[in-house]
C-alpha cells in the first residue's frame, strides 16, 4: 500500500484529488492531508466533503506533524507553499507529486536540484502530456515554415497566466525548434506593430467563467493550418493523472521527472 498525503486538501484540486485516491484502494491510501492554518476544514475529517462519509484523516495545517504517516505528497497548492513542502520531504526522505503552477524562474531551478522522488509537471492529463510528444514532433516535422500561436483559456479564478500548461507546450515546441522561449516568446498584442516574426511563438490567454482549461498550439502555414488541442472538463482528469504519478514514484531513485516520464514518452 502506497500511503498518500494531500496538500490543499480543501481545495477545488484537493478535493477531486481526495475522491482520485480513494478510487484507487486497497493499492493507494490517503493516510495524510493539510490545509491552511485557520481554514474552516483544519481537524476536520477529510472525507465529508469530498467523499460524503470520513475517511479516518484529520485535516492539520503543518504537515511536519504527521511526516511519519505518508510515503508521497501530492501537492497542487500555491509556489511558496510548494516550497515549504518540497523541502520538508527531501529532508525527511519522502517522493512528492507536485502539480503547482507559476513558478519563477529561480523557484524552478532550485526544484530541479532538490533531491528526492519527484514528479514535476504544470498539467498532470494524461492528454496533455501526449500532446506534448505530438508537439515536438510537429515542430520537428513542420520546422520553420509555419507561424506558431498557443491559446489558453481557463477560469476567472486562475492568477498565473499564460497557464503552466501553456507556457511547456512553449518550450517542448521552442525545444525541438532549437530557439529558447524566453528569447522567442510574444505575450498578447496590442496596437500598430510590424510584420510578425516567424521566429516568435505567440501567447493567447483567456480567463473567463468555470472554463476548467483548453489548450491549444496553431502552426500556420500558407494554404494550411495544423491544430493541437486539449480541452479538460473535469480537474478529475488532473487528479487521475497525479495519482498514476504517485503509483509510478514508488521505488524510484532520487531525481526530476516528467509526466513524459511516467507514460514512457518522448523517449526519441
């Protein structure tokens, strides 16, 4: 039995991921979970909202307290949050599983160096992280004849934009392209400007109503256009795919990896 700790656990995430884990017993076992301090869920039994019935975990706002009753962290919080958490299970040996988005730059360097079992990716769909193999190999087939655009729209309520989603999509593409994002990337526009930059790779966001998050790539052509898109109904999808994570994190050594890495992708 892999035993599973939930970070923000009376969120909108924490909640799918609660009913994901539970979907997965006797293998996989929500044994911890966390909340902020001051939450109206703080030692509350996890399962009552999520589930309708308890599921035996008391909800705490520290999860150093109950470090010794978990194997892997699943973590979809906030970057500072994420931290905290990251550091805490490198020190005392524990996988994680962390899904958070709108990491700076410096927070994603000191990520990769941490040592410990752990999954990092900005959208852990099983569907999304497909699309990412069938983007570099568009790019890689389609080279520098086409424009390229990514769009993005999700709920009113998301704060970093473009979405984590978005902005890997950017780098796989920019990846298999040989350019750097950072140095080709076109965030909206806006007014008079001179003709596009077929090196550029534009970003498009939308944030509006309960949209849960569409993804997608436009490589345009003349006479043509090829499109790759994603669209997630339900952030169950997310959840599934953070616990298939976790399943795949037990046993492995110390080191970063992708969802690529789980569904054995991109390994050409």
């Amino acid at each position: 039995m892999i035993r599973v700790a939930i970070a923000g656990v009376a969120g909108r995430m924490g909640q799918a991921l609660v009913q994901a884990v539970d979907a997965q017993k006797p293998e996989l076992q929500i044994t911890a979970a966390s909340v902020l301090a001051g939450d109206s869920v703080l030692a509350q039994d996890i399962g009552i909202s999520a589930l309708g019935q308890p599921a035996g975990v008391m909800a705490v706002a520290d999860l150093e307290t109950v470090i010794d009753d978990f194997d892997v962290l699943i973590d979809f919080t906030s970057p500072a949050s994420s931290l905290v958490h990251l550091e805490l299970c490198q020190h005392h040996g524990k996988s994680m599983v962390l899904g958070t988005t709108g990491f700076s730059a410096s927070e994603k360097d000191r990520i990769a160096q941490t040592q410990l079992p752990l999954v990092f990716a900005p959208n852990m769909s099983v569907g999304v992280t497909l699309c990412l193999d069938l983007l570099a190999r568009a790019a890689r087939v389609l080279g520098d004849e086409v424009d390229i655009e990514i769009t993005e729209a999700h709920h009113r309520f998301k704060k970093d934009a473009p979405s984590g989603t978005a902005l890997q999509m950017g780098e796989v593409v920019a990846g298999a392209l040989g350019r750097k994002l950072d140095e080709v990337a076109e965030y909206g526009r806006e007014g008079f400007s001179d003709t596009r930059d077929p090196k550029t790779i534009g970003f498009n966001t939308i944030r509006a109503g309960d949209i849960v998050g569409d993804h997608t790539v436009l490589f345009a052509a003349d006479g043509e256009r090829v499109e790759i898109t994603h669209k997630a109904t339900s952030r169950m999808t997310f959840a599934r795919g953070a616990v298939r994570a976790a399943r795949w994190l037990a046993g492995k050594p110390n080191g970063v990896y992708s969802m690529l890495d789980v569904l054995e992708l991109g390994a050409d």
